[in-house]
C-alpha cells in the first residue's frame, strides 16, 4: 500500500506568480491545459497499490479548490483528500502535523512531493530503487550547471551507493552539480527526525525570550532541519533522473513548464493535443500533406523558397488554398509538431495560426488571422480579428482588440546547454525593469492596434495606448 503528499504551500508563497495568483491558488493554475497540480495526481494514479493522495497546505478550501479535488476523486477513482494547516508550518511541518493521516491503513511508503515542480514524475523507478534498498528517505535528484546549482538545495552522493554525503540547501559556493528535484519517497520511520525537530523546536521556544523571533514548534524545513542534519549518517540516497524538471517559481517558468508538458503530450495525452482538421486552425510547424510533384531541397540556399523539380509542371502546381501551411517555412520547422492544446469548448476561427507551444482555455474566441505562439489564454479571453500574441500570458476574461499585438520576451534555459535550468527570474535590476514575458491579468482590455510588450498588466484594467517594458498598476 501507497500513499502520496502534495505540498500546495498557501497564499502568502507564490508572490512571483502574481498578477496571476490573484485569481486562483497558484497550484491550481493551468500548465498545459490542466491544473498545475493535476500533472502531480495523474503520476501518483499511475503507480501500482495507490490508495490515497493528500494535498497539505495553507488555502482555505474555496470553492475552486474543493470543485478540482471532487473532479479528481472521480476521474482517478482516488481519494483525494485536502488537508489544511493551521499556520504555515513549511515543507515539513505539514507532514509530521498530519503523521496520523499519512500513517492511517500502514502504507509500506509515502511519496512527497512539491506543487511548483514541473517533471515527468519518475515514480515506478524511485519505487524499485527504495525496494532494492529501503531507507527511510529517497530524493529524486538531477544534474544543473555549476552557477545555477547555487540557486537550488545541493546533494554531494556516493557514486557507488548513492547515499547523501552531503546536502546544502542554495550554498554560497559550489558544492556540487546535483540538485534537489523536491520529489521524494519517504519510509514511515522518516517521520521520527521530523519529531526530534519538532521537539527541539518546543525546547528552543520555551527558552527563547524573544517570542516574535521564534518561528514557532510546528515550522519543520525538511530541506534545512532534516537532509543537512541527517547527511552522510546512512539514512538519505537519491535517485538521479535526466528526464524533463524544471521549478515553477513564476509565470515565466509556468510558460516554459507548459511547453515541457506539452511536448510530453505526444507520449502520454496525445489526445490533448490539438490536430489538423478541414476548416480548422492551422498548428504552426506540423508537417503539411505532401503536395505532388513538389521537391523541397535537403539543403536549400536560401530555405522558406519552393524549388520546383524539371519535371514539374505548371499545371501540376498546386492551387493556393490546396497549400498547406508551413510549406514556405524553413525545412527544419517543417518536422516539427505544434503541440497545441485547444479546450473543446473554445472558439477557434480557421484562419488562426496557432503554436508551437501554445493552450488555449475554456470559452476562449480566437478571431480571424490570430497569430498566437509560446503563449497561455485563459478561461473566457477573447483574442479579436488579426491579434498577434507571442510570449504571452492572457488572463481569464480579458479582451485583446483588432491588430494589437501584445508580446513578451522569453527567459528560457540556454539551449545549448544541457544541464541549464530555469534561472531564478528578478523583475528588476539596476532599477529598471527586465524584458519578460507579458501577462494580461484578469479582465484586462487591450485597444485595437497598439503594442504591449515586456509588460505586467494588472487585472481589470483598460488600456488606451501602447506600453513596453512597464508593470501597469
């Protein structure tokens, strides 16, 4: 028997997530098309003897959040259960606060994992390393550069053994290349170093004079209070993944989250993905129908031109509206897949060009000649007649008038590096705000032919004119 544990953490985290964490509790903000933390519960489903997932955190169980956990016990045929701290008692407070739930029925082990992490959840593998080797803690852990490892927790290993000599949470200095993916498989006898924190934590309380400094009994950092203390005594190992991770600290990261998933999709949820269909949109970057007698070179001079064959001849061209489209663009882009998630009950006109990277949210309006990619649209937006909207988040209700094009600038992990990571986004340096992403929050209304770029729009607002490089307050 298995359990697992989501950490949500609650309203007073997730500031980096704002304008969009105004709306709805930043777990339940959709990545892909789902709820952030749906892409968590649909992993835990999968796993043989699943019996029960809880999701511990600080949110009042509002009416969202209690409407997610009933669709979830339905589409699962799972239990899943909220279970609502009484303060923020941090990333192991919850756990040991709620020992009883967690141990109810004896599950042989517990998976523990945090909200704003995007992965393909490794799980079955993490199970059949803790079976071959049972210890009362298994981090699921992967590789960063040098510079950005210091911006995660640091796990220095034993290369034959995998245990945890070591474990820094964000050093100052280079401690190692392996990080904390914050996804862990606990033995029920994990709980006992969380009681001596707790315990330790009651004794410095009652001698602390200063009770405003004390974080209080119940805070347990498992990061800080638990793997640093418990290193290099036996009790830690990971289990190292080079499969897809990356935080999702801030709507940046929740763009780039959204793409890893998307492109997963192909593997898992193929039927999330949107298709081509007669007097449909057009997904940018699908490979078109081969049009006869058309010959593409494999290394064009100058790619994006059509090169006939001799043998073509005129009449054999094809008519316009029998092209594809993409058949103009590079050869590269031509294989790729748009990977475009499109609710069913969204409004898509057949002239959007849409992707790659792109979701689409229920109710959307997609007008005429809409140009959309690596962008979000949530719940109720309409995008009007010839939008273009690049890099982009647009929040739920909000408006984007004819002609306007409304576009971000990406921070993604460098590309040619293959351990980079998403680096920890600041809005501002050196007093001036850094070209982001844009996001539209909620019932924003953007006029007809201006330009937003690298700007944070606050909701309901109503624009007159054009913005770039502003937070619109």
């Amino acid at each position: 028997m298995l359990k697992a544990v989501i950490l949500i953490g609650g309203p007073q985290k997730g500031t980096r997530f704002r304008p969009l964490s105004f709306e709805v509790p930043k777990p339940l903000f959709p990545v892909a098309g789902v709820p952030m933390i749906q892409h968590h519960i649909e992993a835990c489903a999968q796993v043989p003897g699943m019996q029960e997932i809880l999701l511990i955190g600080f949110y009042q169980p509002d009416e969202p959040l209690t409407q997610f956990l009933e669709a979830a016990q339905q589409e699962f045929n799972l239990p899943v259960r909220y279970l609502q701290e009484f303060a923020p008692l941090g990333t192991g407070g919850g756990l040991y606060h709620f020992r009883d739930q967690i141990l109810a029925g004896s599950p042989e082990a517990f998976f523990v994992l945090n909200a704003d992490v995007c992965s393909d959840f490794p799980l079955s593998a993490m199970l059949e390393a803790h079976r071959r080797q049972r210890h009362p803690f298994l981090l699921l852990g992967t590789t960063a550069n040098r510079t950005q490892s210091l911006n995660y927790g640091c796990i220095v290993e034993n290369p034959q053994t995998h245990e945890v000599l070591h474990y820094v949470e964000k050093p100052s200095t280079f401690i190692s290349d392996i990080i904390n993916c914050g996804i862990y498989l606990f033995s029920p006898e994990a709980l006992k170093p969380l009681r001596d924190v707790f315990q330790r934590n009651q004794q410095d309380g009652q001698l602390e004079d200063s009770p405003g400094l004390w974080p209080g009994a119940g805070t347990i950092r498992l990061e800080q209070d638990v793997f640093s203390a418990l290193a290099g005594q036996g009790q830690i190992y990971v289990h190292l993944t080079d499969g897809i991770w990356s935080q999702i600290k801030s709507a940046g990261s929740a763009l780039y989250a959204s793409r890893l998933y998307l492109s997963r999709y192909q593997d898992t949820h193929p039927e999330r993905l949107a298709k081509h269909t007669p007097g449909g949109p057009r997904i940018r970057g699908t490979q078109p129908a081969p049009i006869p007698n058309l010959w593409l070179p494999p290394q064009p001079s100058e790619p994006g031109f059509l090169i006939s064959s001799p043998e073509l001849k005129p009449q054999s061209l094809p008519l316009p509206d029998q092209i594809r489209f993409g058949i103009f663009a590079p050869r590269a882009s031509l294989l790729l897949l748009g990977n475009v998630y499109i609710h069913p009950t969204a409004k898509v006109a057949p002239s959007a060009v849409l992707g790659p990277n792109v979701s689409i949210g229920k109710g959307v309006t997609v007008g005429e000649g809409v140009r959309l990619r690596e962008s979000i649209v949530l719940h109720g937006a309409t995008l009007q007649e010839h939008t273009c909207v690049l890099h982009s988040i647009v929040g739920w209700g909000s408006t984007v008038g004819r002609w306007a094009r409304v576009e971000g600038t990406p921070s993604d992990p460098n590309p040619n590096d293959p351990r980079a990571r998403m680096d920890s986004e600041s809005l501002f340096k050196d007093g001036k705000l850094l070209p982001a992403i844009t996001i539209l929050g909620c019932r924003v209304r953007i006029p007809a032919e201006v330009l937003i770029l690298n700007s944070i729009v606050l909701p309901h607002k109503e624009l007159s004119r054009s913005f770039t490089n502003q937070i619109i307050l």
